[in-house]
C-alpha cells in the first residue's frame, strides 16, 4: 500500500521568503510523485510531477521539487513567497500510469506581507 | 479547451434522499476519477474509470454510492440513503490513459446533508 506523509499542516512564510512544503512517501514500487494545488473553492491544479529521469521537476509558478528516493521524499520549494502562492497544497503518489492517486493531508499555505 | 466541468456546484439535500452528481472529463481523455474531500478525510479515492474496463470500486465507502459512465464520457456518481458524513466536496478528474498519470480536476460539487 502507497501511503504519503506531509509535515505541518499549516504553514506561514513572510512575502519574499522562501517556502518549504515537506512530503514523505511509502511505496513498493518506483512512485509517480505530484504536487498539486488548490486556491478557495477550486479544484486541483497540477504544479509538477516526477516520474523518471531528472530528479530535480521544475514546475509552474517558480516552484520546483526534488526526488530523493534515498529519503522516500518530494519536497516542495520556492525561492521567494508571493502574496498570490496562498492556497492549500497535496503531495500525491501513484504507482503507474493511469492509477489513482493517493494524496498527503495537505499542507495550507498564508503568505504575511 | 475545455476543463473538467461538474454539476451542481453545491447540493443541499435531506438526510435519506439519493443525489446524483454529475461530471464531463476533457473530451478525449479515457480514465475518469472520483475523490472525496471531507474535513475529517482529507482527499480520499472513490472510483476510477478506464475505456471500456471494468472500474475500480476499491474505494467506495459503502453499497450507497454506485457510479456508472455512459458512452466513455460522462460520469454519474449517486449517493443513495444519504447520510450526514456523506456531507463533502466530491472532485472528478479526468485523464490520458497513456503516458504519465496527470490528472485534471474539476471544481468539484459541495455536497450538504442536513
């Protein structure tokens, strides 16, 4: 069974500070790994995703993330915070293609100016 | 073009009426998605569609909520004897079948048991 973990289920980071959104996974096979977000009242979006080759996925608006296969972590980042990057983010595993996902409990973002 | 759409948005319904919701994946795209959102949950898999296979139940909650999609397109999900922790957003995706599982998600509909 697939299982993600993210630390910290609120988050609080100055304008211009950097963001650190923690993931963990468990899975028994090669993972399909995600990072989505979800403004008020919207569905998901897709920030970026590993499947294979280059660990290191960089995704839309400024954010990128690293697989660390050795750490089972996805770790999401950004250089610098913008007021507009408050919303809920999920780290979701899959274990191929066409499958369900299976989603982290989300980590909510505030950007204090 | 166009998104996942959903409908209704949001649903207020008596504890033990059906409900039935509705979603329209990306024209094209063969693997359909339903997941709940609760409070309580977090974003939980309901069921999953693909072609002409037999879907994937494995994550239904109980024998109240059945789905079905018509044509390899549009997807009901009914929640039959509703009860009050049925109360949450369902999110339908819709996806390629082939190459890496993107998933795209509509906006969801707000379901409320009173």
């Amino acid at each position: 069974a697939q299982s993600v973990t993210q630390l910290g289920s609120h988050v609080s980071v100055s304008e211009g500070a950097l963001v650190l959104l923690r993931c963990n996974y468990s899975s028994s096979v090669p993972p399909y790994l995600f990072w989505y977000v979800q403004y008020p009242n919207q569905g998901l979006q897709l920030l970026l995703k590993y499947t294979t080759g280059a660990t290191l996925v960089k995704g839309i608006n400024g954010f990128e993330a690293e697989f660390k296969k050795s750490e089972t972590s996805f770790h999401l980042t950004k250089p610098s915070a913008h007021m507009s990057d408050a919303a809920e983010y999920f780290c979701a595993v899959t274990k191929a293609a066409g499958n369900k996902l299976t989603f982290g409990g989300g980590t909510r973002v505030l950007v204090k100016p | 073009g166009a998104g996942v759409s959903q409908s209704p948005s949001n649903k207020v319904t008596e504890k033990g009426k059906d409900v039935e919701l509705r979603c329209d994946p990306i024209s094209g795209h063969t693997a359909l998605y339903w997941y709940r959102q609760s409070l309580g949950q977090g974003l939980e898999f309901l069921i999953y569609f693909q072609g002409n296979s037999a879907p994937d139940k494995s994550g239904l909650p109980s024998d109240r909520f059945s789905a079905e999609r018509t044509g390899g397109s549009v997807s009901t999900l009914t929640i039959q004897r509703t009860q009050q922790e049925d109360s949450a957003v369902y999110l339908c995706a819709s996806s390629l079948d082939r190459g890496p599982n993107e998933q795209y998600f509509g906006p969801g509909t707000r379901l409320t048991v009173t």
